[in-house]
C-alpha cells in the first residue's frame, strides 16, 4: 500500500443509493395538492461499497458498462454528489471535467462563461485573465466569444469546458467521456494534453469507453459492474477483463433471442432449410467471436426430393452491407432424401468490431436460381483486439522498406485547396 502522502485521491466504502418517485410534481401547484399524500419511491443503489486509491502522478481509467456507475462515482469523486454512506479524501486541487454545460449558464456568452466557470474551479479573476487568451486558442472559438452558450453546438461546448479544465492548473483532473463529443482534430489536442499532463506529474481519473485511450495512457483501471468494483489492476490487464464481460453478456443476450432458423412458411417445400447454426473451433454453438478467430456455419437441410442443389450465402453488416459470400456452386455436393448437414469453415474472421448477419440460400443446380433463402438467417458479433484498426476487415500485411533499386514513381497530384477555391 502506498504511503498517505502519496495518495491524490482515496475512496472509502462509498455507496450511492438514490430514491427515484413514482410520481413527479413539476409544479408548483401539484405540489401543494399532494402535500398530504404519501409518496411511493423505488430505490436505485448506484454504488455498492466501492474502495480505491490513485496514487499522486497516477493516470488513473474508469470503465464499465452504461448503467454501472461510473458518471456517479466521478461526481461523487468531484462533491457534485454526497455519498449515501462512506467518505472520499484528496490531497490537492479538483478540476472536474463532466457533464455537458456543468459550471456554464447558457443565458450567457462563452466570454462570460469563461469567468464564470474559472471563479467555480477556484481561479481568481486575474488568474482567468492571464490565461483567457490561451483559453480562446486552445477551444478554437475566437469568433464565437460573444455567442450566448446555448446557441453552441455540442462540440463548441466541449471544447470550452475541456480548455478551462485544463488551464485552471489543477493538480487532479476529473474527465468523463472527453473524447465521446467533438472532431477528430479536438480530440489529438485532447490526446496531446494527456501527454502534457504525465509529463507534469499531474493526476487525472479518467472515465471513457475508449478503451484504446485507458490501455495507451492510463497506469492502472478501475472495472465496475452494477455498481461494484469488479477489478483493479494494470490497464491492459482491465480492458482484457471488460472485452471478455462484453463478449459474456452479448453471448447471453444472443442466445435469448427467438430462434428464427426455420421459416415456416416453407415448411411444406420439399427441399427447404431447417436449420442454422454458428459453431466455435470445438463445435459449441457461439455468439460471439474475436477478430482472428475460426468460425463455423453449420446448415440443416430437408430433402424430400431427388433435386440437385447448390447450398450457398453471405455475411453482411447490422444495417445490410454485403461482405463476403460463399457456396458451393462448381464443387461436388451430395444432398440426400432426408436430413443433410453441412458446414462452412472460416478459419480466421477477418472482421473488425461490429454486429453482422449470415444469410443462407438454397440454389438449383446448374440454373442457380433460389429455392429456399433465409435472411438473417443468424446475428453474431465481433469484438476487435484493442491494437486493431479502424474499418471492417483486419489485413494480413505489413509495411517493408524496399532497398532494391526501383524506378521514380509518379503521382498525380491535386491540390485540394486550390481544388476547393476553384468551384467556389
């Protein structure tokens, strides 16, 4: 265990309970009418006996699931909230950096904003002053200062309050969700402050679903789950740990969904589809799948006939793009009266992250034209490792300096500016 002096931040036993009633009054006047009347509440505990430390310096991630109680905790971190029972300890000055609009008044302009919002980090006036040019620059809204707050967009909004928080020179900083609004750009000045931040020594308790940005600058993470610390540890170890929660509760959820492998329309067809199913490597009926992992597609057919066919079908994305197809036209296939299996063998999804849907079709033989088809036919989803890139497939490749001697490329260049400058 650390030494005390060493601790930014300390949380003990905190739990949240709220009480959330069954029957708002958002008048004055219902108000005074149900004065008398017992109110019914239902009770919400948020936190569970939650205990932690971050160390001073410490860049410290908070992830979890929507509903588990991270937004609480931070505010609870920051004194927005008072815990239902346990206490928090710091050692230093707070710069909390949370909800959209917390510490602004939308009635007024990002210039008095700023003021406002410095006076509530604990800046004076003259230290706001000092720093008000650098603000401005940093959030990129030197033409909108004079705009009432209200009338900004989103993105505006964060990268204001995000500017002020980190130029009230705070020695812990309190982030919820910095990256979730704003443009790419905001977001590599965002990334490069958290560098400037470690440089510094400064601490900061960070709560994302980014679980690229907790594993690439977050020391150790936090996971909770309903409400509970589910573990505490070095950040790649964490966001391993929520990946697999994830692949977990996706699988269960999967599997409760209504079996629509048999459409019962076709039930009478002679030759018809009455079954599919995603299989692992070892044969066990499966959801979920990481990026690189084998993936099976077993297929029940019906045969009432001595009709030849062609089994075939596709994967495409949740909102309908084609991906890959697959079948077995040109290939040797024998489909018996009776009940026929068949399997399609993927040895490694080349897919990145995402939910996706395999189709499968029966096809006449040497006509190809469909007998039996069912669509989504079976949902399954990918979780990518952290180091995978953006898209929807993962390439086997890699870059190589070529040392042999190679004629000069060319390339024909357009400059975009200029391009843009001519159609106006």
């Amino acid at each position: 265990m650390a030494k005390e002096t060493d601790i930014a931040i300390k949380v003990e036993n905190v739990s949240k309970l709220f009480r959330i009633p069954h029957e708002k009054h958002t008048t004055l006047k219902a108000s005074a009418l149900n004065i008398f009347s017992k109110r019914s509440y239902t009770e919400f505990s948020a936190l569970k006996d939650v205990s932690f430390e971050v160390k001073k310096g410490e860049f410290f991630g908070i992830i979890g699931r929507n509903g588990c109680g991270k937004s609480t905790l931070l505010k609870i971190i920051a004194g927005i909230y008072l815990p239902t029972s346990g206490k928090v300890k710091f050692d230093g000055r707070i710069s909390p950096f949370l909800d959209l609009g917390v510490g602004f008044n939308p009635e007024l302009t990002a210039r008095e904003n700023i003021f406002l919002g410095g006076a509530i980090l604990g800046l004076t006036r003259k230290g706001i002053e000092s720093n008000f040019d650098k603000i401005v620059e940093f959030s990129e809204l030197e033409e909108f200062l004079d705009k009432k707050f209200k009338n900004f967009s989103s993105g505006m909004q964060v990268r204001l309050a995000f500017a002020l928080a980190i130029y009230a020179h705070a020695e812990i900083l309190l982030m919820d969700e910095v990256l979730a609004v704003g443009d790419s750009n905001f977001q590599n000045k965002c990334l490069q402050e958290f560098n400037n931040y470690k440089a510094e020594g400064k601490t900061v308790v960070l709560v994302t679903h980014d679980i690229a940005v907790v594993q690439r600058y977050c020391d150790r993470a936090l996971l909770l789950r309903n409400g509970r610390i589910s573990r505490i540890g070095k950040s790649e170890d964490i966001c391993n740990e929520y990946i697999l929660q994830n692949m977990s509760d996706e699988e269960m959820r999967l599997n409760q969904q209504e079996d629509t492998s048999i459409d019962q329309k076709n039930i009478h067809r002679q030759v018809r589809i009455s079954g599919v199913k995603i299989l692992d490597e070892d044969s066990s009926e499966k959801h979920v799948f990481k990026t690189g992992k084998p993936m099976n597609i077993a297929v029940q057919i019906e045969n009432e006939s001595e009709q030849k066919i062609d089994l075939g079908g596709c994967i495409v994305t949740n909102d309908g793009h084609y991906l890959a197809g697959f079948s077995t036209k040109g290939e040797s296939m024998s489909v018996g009266r009776g009940t026929n299996h068949f399997i399609y063998r993927i040895d490694a999804l080349p897919f990145l992250s995402g939910n996706y849907y395999i189709n499968i079709a029966l096809f006449d033989y040497g006509t190809f034209a469909i007998i039996d088809l069912l669509e989504k036919a079976r949902e399954f989803k990918i979780f990518s490792n952290i180091e995978d890139k953006d898209g929807l497939f993962l390439l086997k490749a890699n870059w190589e300096k070529d040392e042999a001697t190679q004629p000069e490329l060319q390339v024909d260049r357009v400059d975009v500016h200029q391009s843009d400058e001519s159609t106006n």
